[in-house]
C-alpha cells in the first residue's frame, strides 16, 4: 500500500544520501571514510532483510563509486570498467561478506586509481610550474604563473605544499639563489 511506498521512497532517500558521501570520501581517497561509510550501508541493508530488491542498492552504489573516476577526468582501467562486479556482488548473500568485496574489489583499486592519476598530474604540474619560473627567470608571481597555466593560485600553491612540501615564493626564492651561485 502507501505505506510501502513511502518506506522505499525514504530508503531511496537515504541511499542517496549515503552515496553522496561515498562518492566525497572516494574523491579525497579517503579509504578509511569511504571503507566505514560503506560498511554501514551493507549494515543498514541488511538490517532490511537481505531479499533481492536490496541488491538495487547495492548496483547503484557501485555505479556511484566506479563512475567518480571518468567524472575526475582519471582513465578507468579496463578491468575495472568491464568486470563481472555487479554478478560477483549479487551472489554474496552475506554481510562481512559483501563489505569485503565492496571494500577490497570496488572502493579500493578505484581510490588507489584516482590517487596515482593524481599524483602524476601532480608532477606534471610542477614540472610546468618549475618550467615557468625558468622562463621568466625567476620574475613571475603565484597569481601570474597561475594564469599562464590556466590553473587557480590556491590549487598550484597547495600542490607545491603537497608535493615539494615549500611554497611557491620559496621555490621561486631558492631558483634566484641557484641561478645567483
């Protein structure tokens, strides 16, 4: 009756819910958030009764998490993106079961995916940066370097933190003293 309804309505809300901050945790790759946050979906699932209909679920959380690397711009592996994950899944009947799957054969190789591709667009990012700073011969703000490679000041400065652990200014101040000596 309507009552039904509403309960799979409100469910459907939650599991959008829950794959919102999903997908966030799995953006940041943020394994231990994205790892509890999907166990307790499996929890929550299962607390439903395991029946087939739950297995909805199950599909449109692992499309939410599989879809966040083409949605960063991260080349999806091909034995991620054509892989029998929906079949294996809907053939775990047990909760530990489908967290381990979901956490070890799902979330993890997309967040160690996404984490690389980062990470080398990273170091390209410094590399067009040290390129830049070569160029003008040391004679270049953040904010110009930032337009010049089409990229936010924020976002070169924070990759400079991240991955030299100095920032911008300091790199540009060492290049001086380099070119000095």
């Amino acid at each position: 009756g309507d009552d039904e309804k509403k309960q799979i309505g409100m469910d459907l809300a939650v599991q959008k819910a829950v794959e919102f901050v999903v997908k966030e945790a799995v953006e940041k790759c943020d394994m231990e958030s994205a790892s509890s946050l999907m166990n307790e979906f499996v929890d929550d699932m299962f607390s439903h009764g395991a029946g087939n209909d739950n297995y909805v679920y199950v599909y449109r959380m692992i499309m939410t998490v599989i879809m966040v690397p083409s949605e960063l711009g991260v080349a999806v592996e091909h034995n991620i993106k054509d892989s029998d994950i929906f079949s294996k899944a809907s053939q775990i009947f047990d909760a530990d079961r489908l967290k381990k799957y979901l956490n070890d054969d799902v979330l993890e190789p997309i967040i160690i995916m996404i984490d690389e591709a980062q990470g080398k667009r990273s170091g390209e990012i410094i590399n067009r940066i040290k390129q830049a700073v070569k160029d003008k011969d040391g004679d270049i703000t953040l904010t110009e370097c930032a337009e010049l490679l089409d990229y936010h000041p924020n976002y070169l400065w924070k990759i400079m933190k991240n991955e030299l652990g100095i920032t911008f200014t300091e790199y540009v101040a060492q290049y001086k003293i380099e070119r000095a000596k």
